[in-house]
C-alpha cells in the first residue's frame, strides 16, 4: 500500500479495565505518525487504519479520555482487538475474564 508520509495521521489510545473511557496517550501527523505507527508494531501493538475516527480523535486533546460521542466506535474497535488477542493467545477458549491493558493505534493516510 503506498502512502503519502506528509498526510499520515495517526493517534494511540490507552484502555485498562475499570477506567471511564480510554485515553489518548500520543498523536501526530507526518514524522511523528510514522514513529508512532513504528513504534507500535515494535512493541506488537495493534495498528487499524480508520480515517474518519482518527480525525475525530486528533481533536481530543493528549492524556484526555475520548469523548462520550465516539464511545461506540471505539468500544467496537477495542472489542475487535480483545478478541484477536484472546483468540491468540488461547486458541481453544472464546472468553476470559482476565482483561489486561489494551492500547491502539489508529492511523490514517
């Protein structure tokens, strides 16, 4: 997939179980947005491309909670994710209660 780096945009999200919302933890755009993306997929983060949520979260301001609005959305997302990594990490169970950290890039082109 080609990309043009001057517009990439990206936002991470930190969630752990009993917070009110999750919370931007680092956004940027160009340089930044790569070392974000980069540094994520060192880590074996998640990366999700989601350009309209991702201009949406580029408003919220660092280390605030997102907004009521995008609860939805981003409760999709994070359920999405939790059930790759329960999948991954036992293949043989569909559900567990243990909920650890979640985080989440988000970038856009």
């Amino acid at each position: 997939m080609e990309r043009n780096e001057s517009h990439l945009t990206a936002v991470a999200l930190a969630y752990r179980e009993g917070q009110v919302a999750p919370k931007v933890v680092a956004k940027g755009r160009g340089m930044i947005a790569q070392e974000i993306i980069k540094r994520a997929k060192e880590a074996g983060i998640y990366v999700h491309e989601s350009s309209e949520l991702v201009s949406l979260l580029m408003q919220v301001n660092l280390d605030d909670r997102i907004p009521p609005q995008l609860y939805v959305a981003v409760a999709e997302l994070l359920a999405w994710l939790y059930r790759l990594e329960q999948a991954k990490s036992n293949p043989l169970t569909t559900h567990s209660t243990d909920t650890t950290a979640i985080q989440k890039i988000l970038g856009s082109k």
